[in-house]
C-alpha cells in the first residue's frame, strides 16, 4: 500500500466533501445539542474552494493507492494583544479525519506531521487544535505526537424558567 500525503486541489472535492460528511456525521451524533444534523453536506463546493483559495489555510490529503482516505485543515491564526493576554500567532488545525476503513495505519499522523511542517515553513512556532471530550480515543494519538492540554472548557446545562 502506497501512500502519500499533499496538497489538496479542485480535482479531490468530491473526496473531500465525503470525508467532512463522515467528520460531521459524527459531531451531530455525538453532540446533536451543538451540531445540527448533516443531512446533507455541510460543506458546500464553494466552501471547500474557498479553503483552497485562502493563503491562510492549508487542506492537505492522504492518498492510499490513489484513494483520497483522509484530510488535514489547518489554518494560521493571528490574534491581537489585549490587558490580559499577549498577541499570538500560532497555527489551528481545524480538521483532522481519515476514513473508518483506514485508520490504524499511520495516516493521521503523517498528515499531522505535513501540518505542522506547513506551519514551521510560515515561521510559526506553535501549533493548537482542540479535541471534543467524546473523542476520547484522540487523545493518547494526540499525546504520542506531543500535544498537551493548553486549557479545558466545561459546560452546564442549566434549567431554563
């Protein structure tokens, strides 16, 4: 099984479409009171084209024998100081997914790995991505690649009168 790791472009939106509807399905499932259902893709073309036109993002693919079988999106983010907090410039990797049927193989972290080399090619020195707790299994993947818990957000659900 040959395998690869690039750039994505026009040709791999219909690949791409597929793997966000399988990342999507999974956070309306998981959490219906924070995604709405994807009955339909909720990306559209004109998104994705978008991504791929943006100087700010990188939408890189694995291909497994000549199957797109997973994505990274990852994106530089500049924020601005404040009284509180320094200005940063880091990356955010807003997407990760490789296909159900392909996971296990080492594809998830040679696609984190293009995302942060993308990220060090732009003279950024830190990279972030935030994990939703029912993904527990992403965390040891996440720590094995060196990533710790920058902060935590908790969450209540009160009773409304």
């Amino acid at each position: 099984m040959a395998s690869l790791i690039r750039p994505a472009t026009h040709d791999d939106l219909a690949a791409l479409m597929e793997l966000f509807q399988q990342l999507d399905d999974l956070h309306s499932r998981e959490l219906p009171q924070v995604f709405r259902e994807a009955t339909t893709s909720a990306r559209s073309v004109a998104d994705l084209q978008g991504l791929l036109a943006d100087p700010a993002v990188a939408l890189m693919v694995a291909e497994l024998d000549h199957l797109i079988v997973g994505l990274v999106h990852v994106k530089e983010v500049m924020l601005p100081g404040s009284t509180c907090f320094l200005p940063a410039r880091y990356a955010q990797v807003r997407d990760l997914v490789v296909h159900a049927d392909h996971r296990h193989l080492g594809l998830g972290a040679a696609l984190m790995a293009e995302a942060e080399r993308w990220a060090a090619s732009r003279g950024i020195g830190e990279i972030r991505l935030m994990v939703w707790e029912f993904a527990g299994s992403a965390l040891p993947f996440y720590d094995s690649l060196g990533y710790s818990t920058l902060n935590r957000t908790m969450v209540k659900q009160l009773e409304s009168k």
